[in-house]
C-alpha cells in the first residue's frame, strides 16, 4: 500500500496499541487535524473530573487541612513523571514553577558549584527562554557566555549539535552547557548521553531543557548519567496550559548543589520556622515555596496515562507518525517548493516535525482559517507538525497533511494579509 493512500492510515491505526487513548481525550471537533500537541497538549477527560473534585472535595471541605496530605504532592507528583517520563528513580524530580524558574535556579546552582570557572555555554538555536535568562545570569555574574551559532547549516545540519561539534568549544574554564533534548524549531534530537559524558570529562554540568521532548520519547536519565534537566508538562505531557513544570537533579550531585532561591518549602526544618536556611536533604531541597496543587492534579492524570501506556511505546508510534510525515512530505510537500528541516533518521528526532517554505507565515494562518488543520509557525520560515502518540490518530495527521498540499497548490494563502494574534 503507498502511504499516499489514506488507506495506509487507516491500517496504521488499526494496529495501533496507543488507538483506544484517543477517546480519554476531549475531542469537540472530529473534522480538526490539531498537529500541535507539541505545543499544547489536548484535555484528558479524567482531569475535568480531578480539577472539579479537588476545588469542590478537598479545597472547598478541608481547606486549610488539606496541607496535610498536599505538603509533599511536589515530589509525589515528581516521582511519578520520573518514571513515567525520565527514566529516573524516585527522589530526584520535583513537579513546581515553571520551565524558566526552573532553569535559571539550576543553571546558577551548577556554575556556583564550580567557582573560578567563567564560561557557560548554548547554542543560537535553543529555546528564546533559556537564551534569555543565560545571558542575564552571564551578565550578572561577569561570566562568558558562548553561543554555538547551530542555525547556520555550515556549522550544524537541522541544528543538531553533537559531541563532536560541542567539543571545540570545551575547556576546563566552562562551568555549564545547556541545550534542548528536541529542538523546539528544527525538532533535532541530542544525543544524551555523549554530550553529558563528555562536558562531565572537562568537569562541566550540562542542563538539559526537555520541554519538546517530555512524553514523547524515552530519556533514561539515570541511565545515561545526567545530573541535571528541567522541562514542561504542558506539551505531550498534556497537562494544561502553564500547568506545573519540572526539575530533576540525580542524587549524585543534590548534596553538593545549592539553588539561588532558598524557600521555604527548602528548607529542613519547613516548619520550625528559624532564623536561617538550611537545605532540606534530598530533592526538597530544590523546591521554592507552596505547589500549585489544582496544577499537579492535571499533571498526575497525565503522567499515570503516559506511564499506563509505556514511554517506549508511545516513542515508538512518534517514530512511525514522523516518519510517515517525512514519506507523505516527499510525495506531497517536496513537489511545491518546502524543504524539510528535519532529520531523516528516527533516533535524531521526537514527536514533531518541522518544514520550511518561504511563504510559511500565511500558509499557517491560512490552514486555520481554510482547512481547519493547526500547526505552527517558527520564525523565520517553519511550520512544525506533531503526532502527540496518545491523542492524535495517524489519519488525522494523514488528512492533516493531505489539506497542506491542497491549499498549497490552490495558492489561497495568499489572501492572508497578516494575523491578528500576538501568538504563533
Ligand atoms: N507557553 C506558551 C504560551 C503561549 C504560546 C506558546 C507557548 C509555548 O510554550 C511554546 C512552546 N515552547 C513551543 O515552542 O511550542
């Protein structure tokens, strides 16, 4: 069968493991292709039940005496997306703030823990979030901030930075490398572990951002070493927007790390209330101040349908769904002047892909506005397409894809004088 039949998709779905999840979601138009959960995950049905009974069971009836059994629900919570997610063991994530409070609380405990050192490194491709808050911290603190310049194809194809090319920037004088699991534009894939082993063989930290990446793929943190990362849960973790987002610190380095914003949910002793900060052993010690718990609940109901369903399987029809993207591009999108901005090969992508065309900007509003198919659009000229492997069925990306190519070549997006939305 030729995956230009929309019979292959149909077949795909017939013997897809993931198909009955799709249902647990809330799905009001059946006639939408939504190929962005990479940006926003959709609603699981079991989380308007568990926001509802928390407001009106636990905060409504118990009020202040629901922090008996809500105090430690960070960590809870945390434990859980580990192993559903990370491939880390209990004790090292912790479910809290967001990915920016996050990241810049790990990236100043990483370069305090290697004083005299002045250099932290990121590429020109990472997340603006992750630049941004860098380049302030590098500003603070007088430090050297080197970034790797991953969107010119000369130096990096599809902007995937490899041990090889992180090489030449490492010296004993870097404290900190940051980069993305998946990029969040060109959806490259880093090699994990590689680039971990080799900053920790010039004593550096690596801070992984796993936002793209979260429920998508498997990660096997404890397994390939890393010490730190951080990431969102609202993606294909399907959490909800701002919902809760994540740390994780192995307990190898959580003794010797100390993060800016001493809380009080850091310290020891919480409610001996004493005149100063001791570090709280273990993962608590990271933790800022009180959880957002109507968040975690979204969170919780996620991340137990991720860890039902198996992080390898749901990686597994991310591999099949982007790979039938990239033959469906070849056959449809190639012919009408896009260019894919994506690796070819499975292990060097996640869940989404992402295609370039000069036009890119109104070809995205237009699909909403025309063909009722979200995607996105990335500055400068990127449309990315996900397969969130719980809800999104092959043949809603199959039809997803088959209403590019129509509106492609009936050149309507040229009617799109511009957007009137702030977000892309
Ligand atoms: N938090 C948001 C709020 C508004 C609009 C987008 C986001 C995103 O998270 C975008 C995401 N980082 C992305 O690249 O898909």
């Amino acid at each position: 069968m030729k995956v230009t039949d929309r019979a292959y998709a149909l077949e795909l779905d017939k013997n897809d493991p993931l198909a009955p999840y799709r249902s647990k979601f809330v799905i009001t138009d059946p006639n939408l292709c939504y190929l962005d959960g990479n940006s926003l995950g959709r609603l699981p049905h079991a989380t308007v039940k568990a926001v509802s009974d928390f407001v009106s069971h636990e905060w409504g009836n118990e009020v202040v005496t629901g922090w008996s059994h809500w105090i430690d629900e960070a960590q809870v919570a945390g434990d859980l997306l580990g192993r559903a997610a990370l491939g880390a063991a209990a004790g090292q994530v912790l479910v809290c703030d967001t990915t920016s409070v996050n990241f810049y609380q790990l990236c100043l405990a990483a370069i305090k823990a290697r004083p005299g050192r002045k250099t932290v490194i990121t590429d020109a491709a990472n997340f603006p979030t992750d630049r941004y808050i860098l380049a302030g911290i590098a500003e603070q603190l007088g430090l050297n901030l080197v970034i790797i310049d991953n969107e010119d194809p000369v130096v990096a194809e599809n902007e995937l930075i490899t041990a090889e090319l992180l090489e030449k920037y490492m010296s004993e004088d870097v404290a900190l490398v940051t980069l993305e699991v998946i990029q969040y534009r060109s959806g490259a894939r880093s090699d994990i572990e590689s680039i971990t082993d080799l900053a920790r063989s010039y004593g550096a930290f690596v801070l992984w951002d796993a936002s793209h990446a979260t429920g998508a793929i498997e990660m096997n943190f404890d397994e390939h070493g890393v010490d730190l990362a951080i990431g969102c849960t609202y993606k294909y973790g399907n959490s909800g927007p701002g919902s809760p987002a994540w740390l994780y610190v192995s307990k190898r380095v959580q003794k010797e790390l100390q993060v800016p914003i001493q809380g009080w949910f850091g310290n020891e002793d919480q409610f001996g209330m004493g005149p100063e900060f001791e570090k709280a052993k273990g993962i608590r010690g990271f933790q800022i101040a009180s959880p957002s718990i109507i968040g975690i609940r979204g969170v919780q109901i996620a991340f137990e349908m991720i860890a039902e369903a198996g992080i390898d399987v749901i990686a597994s029809k991310a591999a099949i769904g982007t790979q039938m993207m990239i033959d469906l591009y070849d056959e449809w999108l190639a012919p009408l002047g896009y260019t894919l901005l994506t690796s070819r090969n499975p292990k060097e992508r996640g869940g989404h892909i992402s295609i370039g065309h000069p036009d890119a900007a109104k070809i995205c509003v237009a699909l909403r506005k025309f063909a009722n198919v979200i995607p996105d659009f990335r500055t400068p000229s990127a449309i990315r397409l996900a397969i969130s492997p719980l809800p999104t069925s092959y043949v809603e990306v199959w039809d997803g894809f088959r209403r590019i190519r129509d509106l492609t070549e009936s050149r309507q997006y040229q009617e799109i004088e511009g957007s009137d939305s702030r977000v892309t």
